[in-house]
C-alpha cells in the first residue's frame, strides 16, 4: 500500500500555505473578538476555488492530488486563536476581581499565578500592553515549548492511527467523500457533477442571502445560529434545555450521518438535557444541590448548558470519556495487539505508508518531554497524574474520535474540561497552574488526519504530504497568530468593548478558574465511576446487541453524550435527508453516494461565500471608528 501514489505538493501548495495564514488568521482573531466565530470553512472552499480559477485562467491544470493538497492547505485559513493568548488572557486574570475575591490557604489565587504564565500583578509591563518584553518571555517560551511538543505528539498517534484504522481496518471515513469531490469539482469540472456542485453552491447563496445579510445588517429575519426555546420548555421541564438550529450547513453537514447512529445520538443527548437535567433541577435536587439552587427560570440556552456542565455533569463526563476509551479500546484490541507486536518483534506482515514503529516512538518521545516539562512546572502534582493523561488518555481519546471519525463521519464533540476534572479528582492538591496549565499531549489531530488519509488513498495522492503541510501550516498559524494578537493587543485592552466577546468569554474563563483553585467544585469517585461503570455497561450489552443486527449504535450513543441538543437535531434531521430524500431525488442510493460530496462541498461553498463577504463588509465598516486609538 505504500506505491502508487503521485505527490500534490508543489509551490502552489506552499504559496497557499503562507497566503491564508496571512490573510485570514488576523481576520479569524479579530472576528474571534468581536463576533465571537471564525471564517472557519469559508476560507477553505473559498479559496480552494480561487486558487483553481487563477490557475486555470494563467492556462494551467491542476491533477487531482495537487487540487486535494490546495484543499487541505486552505484549511489553515480556518485557525483562529493561537497558544500565546492564553498569555493574554492570564494577564486579565491576575488583575480579575474573581481570582481576588476567591482565596487558597489565606491569598488570592491572583498572587498565586507563577511568573512563567505571565508577570506578576503590579508589574509595569502591563501597561504597554505588548508580548514582546523581557518579563512575557518565560510563557512565551514555555508556551512555544508546547506547541513543539504537542505538535510532534499529535503527529505521531494520528500517523498510528492511519496506519490502524485507514491501512489495515479500512474504516470508510463518508467525509473524505465532500474532501475528494472538492478535489475533482477543481481539477476536472466535469459536467456531469460540476451541474450539482453549481446547484447546491446556489442553494448555499440562497441562503447566506436571507440568512446572513440581513444579520450583519442588523436586521435578523433568522436567528442565527438558532432558535432558544429553552424559555418555552421551561415550564414543564424546568432546568431543561433545547433549541433548534437555523444553520443550513448544519444539516446538510450532517447527511453523512448514519441514521441509526443519528437516532441514537438525539436519545443520548435529549436523555442528558431534556431528562437527566431537570430531574436533578427538581426531584432529584438533593443530588446536585449547587445546581439546583443556582438554577433561575429564564435561563437560555448556553446558561444551562455552561452552568449545569460545571455544577452537575463535570464529573460524569469523565466518567463517560474512561468509558468510551475502555470500550473503543477493547473493540479494536486485536488490531492493536497486532501493531503492537508487529513494531516489538522487528517485522511487519505488509508494506506501509506510515511507519508505525516511527510513529509510536514519536509519540511516545514527545509525551515523555511533556511529561517532563509539565513536571519541572508543576513539581506538587504526582507524577502519575500526567503520565497517565498523556501517554493513555489523551492518545487513546485520539484514537477513539479517529474511530467515530471513520464510522460515523464525525469525530465525537469534545469534553473540554477532561484535564482540569480529572486533576480535581485525582489530587486534594488546589494550584492554580495544575488546572489552567495542562501537559502538552496529542491525540486532537488524528481524526480530521485520518480522514484526509483516506482522501488520499482514494485520488491517489501521497499523504506523507499532509505531514508537510501540517508542520508548515502549524508553525505559520502560531507564528502570524502570535504577530495578530501583539498588534491588537496594542490598539486596545483585551478584554474590552473594542473586543466585545472577550469581556463574556474572559470572564466566564476566570470564574472556572477560581472554582477549580478554589476547590468549589463536586468531583468525586462516586460521581465519575457509577457514570464510568453504568455507561460501560451499556456499550458492551449494546455492542453485542449491534452484532447480532439489532437496532443499536454504540458511537451514536456516545455521540449525543457529548453533542448538545441541537446538534443532536440538527444531525439527525440531515441524515434523514441524506439516508432516505436526497437518494429518491437524485435517482437511488448508489447515485447518492456518488454525488453526495459535490452536494455538501457546493452548499457549503456557496453559504460560505456570503458570509466571507458580509464579515468583511461589516468589517470595512467597523474599521475607522478606533481611530485615533
């Protein structure tokens, strides 16, 4: 499996590279802070197909790999923030009324905050307001050591990854099917699939112009991006929260979804919000007494979900994320047990692309350096505790959303607290740098990875090429990410009303914090292991439900764990769409499956395309009014 392949990675790749991480990483940042999104796809499909049409009209042609590695370079014009604004953001912390107000053994966690994060409260660095002094270089530097560290660790265990689950289980991956139908729509255009690539790119326009334009004016007709009906529900199931979304792309995103899995995930995720919350808000108040108390009627949407993820489910969700490892790792045990011994005993029954002896040693040099970084930082934390993270949690977590990722089209959504919870479980030990610094790890990159792999194998492409335009893209984003905050850091205080979306999410970032460091949080044994044990359960008699045919989905389960109910409906109204419409309209379900990646990559061109020029155009006329700073 490692021949045959013809290399895309040409100047054109590179000078793609450099392009939109120039261009569209400060547009990304400054939308980030005022609108609290980024171009995100936009600046994929977009300029992916301006790219195709200035080649083609200088009286050039692109193969198909050279098209797909266009494709995947433009996706570093979706970065947004990079590391270095946490440094940012712990400047405003140490200055937060919050971290004085919350105490640890008589001082405030703000005087607790180690100079190696930023300088210490009072120091006249702050009023420059710039990252290029002598006092911000022991975090940059500690921070640029992350970024190495996390980069190499996710390079190797996604590799691994793609050498189990693309090489050798041949996981299908549906939405390497959008990512090859880009690269063909580019390279051939031919008519056949170009008339349903331009007709659903219309669709996408049709769209963008009800839905963004009259938003961006001021004007919604549509909410974006939905409808919180957490209001009307509350009557009935107080504590309860649903809304539906009004993002096309959502859905149509989601006619790739299984739907058996779909149906699944919108059990799992109404069992969650719609069920398991409001008992806890009433009948069952005794068990989560903070959150009950805390609960007002009138909240919306992203206030149950952000307050109830704090005081009620913290705990559970790890317990849920062990469990999904345990179980993933013991469906795929033979094939890991194989490369296991395979790497160990020196041979290898097949030729690959991916070398995974290489890959595991990489992974495993770079998770010991941040192990040992994370260590120096933070000596009072045991050891164990970012040993067992790095090396099993976070690279098997990686492995699990490259399973999903393979099966279901979607990674599974991310639990963003797993760290900070487990350190809260594992150790009475209440530092603020053992919560808000966490050791560099991989594992984050091996689903899209291995979906661009398999991408890859279909068009021939070699994708020891996505490697290269990793590392560049990385490197880049960081670097020119790191410029962008330095320069609009400058102009204004952040957090502040020139950056409206940094005062919400600042602040709510502080008051995690101090209720981590003030050790005010409810993790405890019971409320990770009967969450850990009940849902392993369920996946092991379910999965041998699933086997013997029976209408089960183990990942779709897991899925709507992690997915908030409106994803949950949006991913299963489109994979109504797509398992059961879209094949009657477009002549049968194999005629489906061939076209169904030119339909999902024009509508989310097109809808893209209206919102690239309505950002900027709200951006053109926003620009003038800091002047004179």
């Amino acid at each position: 499996m490692g021949t045959g392949f013809k290399s895309g990675f040409t100047w054109r790749v590179l000078f793609i590279i450099i392009g939109v991480t120039l261009f569209f990483i400060p547009a990304n940042i400054y939308a980030s802070f005022v609108a609290g999104t980024a171009f995100g796809s936009v600046a994929i499909f977009f300029t992916a197909l301006l790219v195709s049409e200035l080649v083609r009209l200088s009286g050039e042609s692109l193969t198909s790999q050279e098209a797909l590695l266009i494709y995947y370079a433009a996706g570093w014009g979706g970065a947004s923030l990079p590391i270095y604004y946490l440094i940012i953001y712990r400047s405003y912390f140490v200055h937060s009324p919050l971290a004085w107000a919350v105490k640890v053994g008589g001082t405030p966690i703000a005087e607790l905050v180690p100079s190696w994060m930023t300088p210490k409260y009072g120091s006249p660095v702050y009023q420059w307001r710039s990252l290029f002094q002598w006092e911000f270089m022991p975090p940059l530097t500690v921070y640029t050591i992350y970024f190495v560290l996390s980069l190499l660790a996710d390079i190797g265990i996604s590799t691994l990854a793609a050498h189990i689950l693309v090489e050798r289980l041949e996981y299908p991956y549906p939405f390497a099917d959008v990512d090859t139908s880009m690269a063909m729509f580019l390279s051939e255009r031919e008519s056949a699939t170009m008339k349903y690539f331009l007709a659903f790119f219309g669709v996408g326009i049709g769209y963008g112009l009800i839905a963004y334009v009259p938003y961006v004016s001021g004007v919604s007709w549509i909410p974006i991006p939905f409808v919180d009906v957490t209001n009307v529900i509350q009557e009935w199931l107080p504590g309860g929260a649903l809304a539906i979304p009004t993002v096309l792309s959502g859905y149509i995103g989601s006619m790739l979804f299984p739907f058996k899995a779909a149906i699944w995930a919108l059990i799992s995720s109404f069992i969650i919000w719609l069920v398991l919350t409001p008992l806890f808000t009433t009948t069952w108040r005794a068990y989560a007494p903070e959150w009950a108390s805390e609960y007002v009627k009138g909240m919306g949407l992203m206030a149950v979900l952000n307050r109830s993820m704090l005081r009620l489910w913290f705990g559970p969700m790890l317990g849920f994320s062990l469990a999904i490892i345990a179980f993933v790792v013991f469906t795929v045990r033979k094939e890991l047990y194989a490369v296991v011994t395979a790497i160990f005993s020196g041979g290898s029954e097949r030729k690959t692309v991916f070398n995974p002896k290489r890959s595991l040693l990489l992974y495993l040099a770079a998770s010991a350096a941040s192990v040992a970084l994370y260590h120096a930082l933070v000596p009072s934390i045991p050891l164990w505790i970012p040993v067992f993270f790095v090396f099993a949690f976070s690279g098997l977590l990686g492995l699990v959303n490259a399973v999903s990722a393979g099966q279901l089209a979607f990674p599974l959504p991310s639990f963003s607290y797993a760290w900070h919870s487990f350190v809260y479980l594992a150790t009475p030990i209440r530092l603020y740098e053992a919560f808000a610094f966490d050791p560099p790890r991989g594992g984050g990159g091996a689903a899209s990875f291995c979906q661009q792999v398999k991408a890859c194998f279909r068009i021939g492409a070699d994708p020891r090429d996505l490697i290269k335009i990793w590392v560049i893209g990385a490197v880049l984003a960081n670097l020119v990410g790191l410029l962008s905050l330095e320069f609009f850091w400058r102009i204004a205080p952040i957090p502040s009303s020139a950056y409206p979306m940094t005062i919400y999410g600042m602040i709510s970032n502080s008051y995690i914090d101090t209720m981590l460091t003030g050790g005010l949080l409810r993790v405890d044994v019971y409320n990770v292991g009967i969450p850990f044990v009940f849902l392993l359960a369920i996946l092991f008699v379910g999965g041998l439900a699933e086997a013997r045919g029976l209408p089960f989905s183990s990942l779709g389960l897991v899925y709507g764990l992690f997915a908030t109910p409106n994803a949950a409906l949006a991913t299963l109204i489109g994979s109504i769409l797509g398992n059961f419409l879209m094949p009657r309209l477009l002549g049968g379900k194999q005629e489906w499956q061939r076209l169904r990646g030119y339909v999902i990559a024009g509508e989310l061109t097109g809808e893209g395309f209206v919102l690239l020029l309505m950002v900027v155009a709200s951006f053109l006329a926003k620009a003038g009014w800091l002047w004179p700073w």
